[in-house]
C-alpha cells in the first residue's frame, strides 16, 4: 500500500513525486509517456537561460523523483477501484494500492469517470474537459486530488510543475496537520565551490 499514487508522469506529476518521496511518504507513480512535454522546447523555464528540451527536462525528472525516493513505473492505468483502505489501480504491469490517488494526466481526464470525479470545462486555450479541484487541488472525491493542466492551470511547465509541487505540500499538510515545508541550505562544499 503506497502512501500517494501519482498518474502522470509530466511536469506535474514528477514535481508532486519529488515533495512527497522527499516527505518519507511511500510514492508510486505511474506514467504511459505521452507527456505533453515531447513536443516542446522551453525557453521560458527558470533557470534554463538558454532553453531546455521538454524532453530533457521530463527525463531528469523522473531521475531527480527516483532519487528522492519515488518508485516509477512506466504503464499505461487502465481502471481503478475503491478498497477499504484507498484505492486499487490497474495498469498494464500490474495492479497498485494506494491510500491516496493525485490525478496528473495533463490532457487525458478520462479516469474522472471511473473515479466519480467531476469534470468541467477548461477555459485555457485548446483544453477541453478538466478535473473540477478546490483552492488546495482535492477533487470531490475523498482521497482523490488532482494538479497541473489536468486540473486546470495553463499549459505552461514550469505552471504545471509548480501546480504538482503545491498540491503536494497541501496534500503533506493534510496528513500532517501542520504546514509542511521542504526547504535546505547549501551544503558546505557547495556554498564554498
Ligand atoms: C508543441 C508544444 C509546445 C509547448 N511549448 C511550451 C513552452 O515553450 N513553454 C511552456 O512552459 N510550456 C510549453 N508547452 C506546454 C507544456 O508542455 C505543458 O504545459 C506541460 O507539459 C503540462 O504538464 P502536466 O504534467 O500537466 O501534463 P503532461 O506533461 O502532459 O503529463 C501528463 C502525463 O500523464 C500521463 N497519463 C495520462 N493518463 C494516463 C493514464 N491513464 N495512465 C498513465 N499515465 C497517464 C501522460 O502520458 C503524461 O505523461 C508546450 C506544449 C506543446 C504541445
């Protein structure tokens, strides 16, 4: 039984991974690869001055999320059930527990229906249907929340990955009862280099 299950394995999803394996919660995400990241080159990413391919940038993320201690696995959800503690997720390598599910499918809602989750109309450019979330990204459904294009936030990846990392640490915050903060300090070595 996973602490949270990400779906999606883009921008949203992989900074979400990162916060909450960096939390010490047990986090799976599940990823079929068609990120809307392949298709493009970002020059308006911080930090990236001269531009980075969103492919680059995607690999590095899964890198960085299995580092902070997020398992991957790269298959397609194919239906997902209610048990008594959480949730059941089939895919195609298998199925997964988790008590807590974080929907961030960019451009693919079809799961709300499976879910009972409610979907309402994108208003961003060339976005259909998205995931209705409150301020903090909870859907309607208990245990159920959702962050990045999926649930409505510009089709910008540094919008969307911004989106996952907040989400996360309102969801951390939930289970924790207090605000959670992930910050560090430069390493000595590294303040020094
Ligand atoms: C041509 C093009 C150019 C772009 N250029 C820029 C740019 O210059 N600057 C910029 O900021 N943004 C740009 N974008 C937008 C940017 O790529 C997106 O905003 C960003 O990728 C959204 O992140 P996300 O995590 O919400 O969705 P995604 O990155 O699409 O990630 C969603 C993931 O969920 C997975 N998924 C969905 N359903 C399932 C399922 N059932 N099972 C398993 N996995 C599933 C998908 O396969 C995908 O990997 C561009 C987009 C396009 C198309």
């Amino acid at each position: 039984m996973h602490d949270v299950i990400i779906i999606g394995g883009g921008a949203a999803g992989l900074s979400a991974a990162v916060f909450t394996a960096r939390a010490g919660r047990s986090t799976l995400v599940l990823d079929e690869g068609n990120s809307i990241l392949r298709w493009a080159w970002l020059d308006n990413y911080l930090g990236f001055e001269e531009g980075i391919a969103g492919e680059d940038l995607r690999q590095s993320g899964f890198r960085q999320a299995e580092r902070a201690g997020a398992q991957v696995v790269r298959a397609r959800v194919t239906g997902i059930e209610r048990v008594a503690d959480g949730f059941l997720v089939r895919t195609e390598a298998g199925d997964f527990e988790g008590r807590v599910l974080l929907l961030a499918t960019g451009l693919a809602v079809g799961l709300a229906a499976a879910l009972g989750v409610a979907v309402v109309p994108g208003r961003e450019p060339k976005m259909g249907e998205v995931y209705r979330v409150d301020a903090d990204g909870r859907t309607g459904v208990p245990g159920v929340w959702a962050a990045g294009v999926a649930a409505g936030t510009t089709s910008h990846a540094i919008v969307a990955a911004g989106d996952g990392a907040r989400v996360a640490v309102n969801l951390l915050s939930e289970w924790a009862g207090k605000r959670h903060v992930d910050h560090e300090v430069p390493r000595p070595a590294r303040a020094e280099g």
